[in-house]
C-alpha cells in the first residue's frame, strides 16, 4: 500500500506544472496582454464627426470624446449577439487593444425606472442571448461591464423577481468563466446615490459576485470619482464583514468631470471626467457611457430617445455649461 503511495506522489509531482495545479477562474489580466485601451471606431461619437465634419463644434467633439477609449454596449439592436462580440473584440485583439462591453439586456431591463426599458423576452431568451455574448468573445482579452443599474433598480420589484433577475446575473458568470477565461468582467452595483453600501454588498453577493473580477459603479451617472472610490471601500468593507471577500472595483468618469447635481436623467451644466485609465483610485477609471448619448426624454435631452447622440449636449459636456 505505502509503495502504491509513493509512486502516486511521485507521478503526481512528475507532472507538468500546468496539468498539477488548475488555474484559477480569474487568473488571465487582460490589461498585461493588452496595449491600452480600444477607441471604437463605429462609436455614435464617431459617426457624428464623421457626418459633421463642417459643423463648429465638431472639432472639440472629436479631440475630446471621439478619439476616448470608451465602451460599446450591447443589447437586443446588436443583430446576433454572439458574431457582434466576436467582430468588436477581434478588432481589438488586431490592434492589441482592450476592448470595453456593455452586456445591456436582462429581462425586464430597466424594470422600475423606465427610461430604457426592454430586454430579453424572458429569463431563458436571456440565459441564451448572454451565452453567445461569452461566447462570442471565447479566449480573446476583454472587460464586460454586465447588465448596468440591475442591482439598483429593485425599488418596485417583487421578492420573486428578484431572485430571479440575481439568477440571471449568477447564470451570465458562470457563462464567462467557462467561455471567456480573458475577460475581466465587472457586476453592475448602482452608484452612491442609490442604494447604501450594506444593502448593495449583500445584492451584489446574492448574485454571485464572487465569480465575477469585480464590480462596477457610476454607469450613466455623475457622482465625482472620490465619492464613488469612497462608496467602493464601505461596499467592500461589507462584503469582508459579513462574506470574507472583496473586490476590485471600476468607476465610470465619462461624466463626472464636476460631480453630481442630484439629478440623472441628461442634468445640464456636467462634465466630461478623466479619460479611461488604470489606476486613479479604483481599479480603473473607464468612460462606460459615451458623452453626449441621451438618457431618455428627459433634461436637456428633452424629446431625445435613451442612447441617441446630442452633439450640442456632447460640445457643451468638454465645457461644463
């Protein structure tokens, strides 16, 4: 017996390392086999340039927001999902540049603020819809921002809908775990101004954060870079306090160049925030929302649909008035 022992011990260490010892679930950085940040090309930013090339504004439009790393998001206007992925993130990988998603289509999007509602017509057409999304992606480097304001926006919700919207979001990890081991991919959690730092850790988990690298905050929003930093560290001071984890985190600065003025939906007088980073207080620092893109028919976008580009919203965001 004690001879069968040994010689499995001995065969187990003659094995190669890689085959001994499986990697972890998060293992590849996707920043180190990268060379900074993709630009999209096809950005609404871009295509507005493009068309305007003779209008005054055009210029600063695209010196500061253009040509600024930012994400493309993705949802049910994306054709099929999975060749949309694929093709955004091989032009990427062409360029040795990190790609930023948005994965923008849960059922029941949007479910309480209405804004930009819609979404996958049921729990299944989604567990399909972001499986392609994964699987579009496959071995390539990439960050996903996954389903933005889902965790926040429970304010109308039934207990049972929202077990089944965390469902969801725990189903969409495991996905990305098994089909795209070089994404980093952040859990949407609000912004500071939505939901207290105890009650979204505890969200957050719920939907199984800990198989995601992270979590996101400030998507769409306007709260200042050290708030959102603050609001991080008490969220991750939770998740330690009460599940013995944390997490990186990412801030979105598209639009926090002069913080918050307590509104959300297309507030006038906002800024442009630091260009996409690593670093700057949280994980990274990245442009999510493109600035100028409406919120709904709502503020200064009045008569606007969530999404359209308004360049005279865009000229006056690289001011602040």
């Amino acid at each position: 017996m004690r001879h069968g022992l040994r010689a499995l011990v001995a065969a187990f260490f003659a094995l190669p390392l890689a085959l001994a010892i499986a990697p972890s679930a998060h293992a590849a950085d996707p920043t180190t086999m990268t060379n900074g940040f993709y630009a999209d090309p096809d950005s609404s930013a871009k295509r507005w340039v493009a068309a305007n090339s003779g209008d005054g504004r055009a210029s600063a439009i695209n010196v500061s927001i253009a040509n600024t790393p930012m994400a493309r998001w993705f949802g049910s206007w994306s054709g099929t999902i999975g060749t949309a992925t694929g093709a955004y993130v091989g032009a990427a990988d062409s360029r040795d540049k990190l790609p930023i998603l948005v994965a923008y289509n849960i059922y029941n999007r949007d479910y309480c603020g209405g804004h930009s509602a819609g979404g996958a017509a049921s729990p299944s057409a989604y567990a399909t819809w972001i499986a392609q999304f994964a699987g579009g992606i496959a071995n390539r480097p990439a960050v996903v921002i996954l389903e933005p304001d889902s965790l926040g926006d429970y304010g109308c919700m039934t207990q049972a809908q929202i077990d089944e919207r965390e469902g969801m979001l725990t189903g969409a990890l495991a996905q990305f775990n098994r089909q795209a081991p070089n994404t980093w991919v952040y859990l949407d959690a609000g912004n500071p101004g939505w939901a207290d730092p105890a009650t979204m850790a505890r969200r957050l988990h719920e939907a199984g954060l800990r198989q995601a690298h992270g979590f996101s905050l400030n998507v769409s929003n306007y709260f200042t870079t050290a708030e959102n930093t603050a609001y991080g560290n008490r969220v991750n001071s939770e998740l330690n306090a009460r599940y013995g984890y944390t997490k990186p985190f990412v801030v979105d600065t598209s639009r926090n160049g002069n913080g918050s003025n307590g509104q959300w939906c297309n507030p006038s007088g906002r800024r442009i925030g630091t260009p996409t980073q690593l670093g700057g207080g949280a994980e990274m620092l990245l442009w999510i929302k493109t600035p100028g893109e409406s919120d709904g028919n709502c503020g200064v976008g009045s008569g606007s649909s969530a999404g359209q580009f308004l360049p005279e919203a865009a000229y006056k965001m690289i001011y602040g008035y």
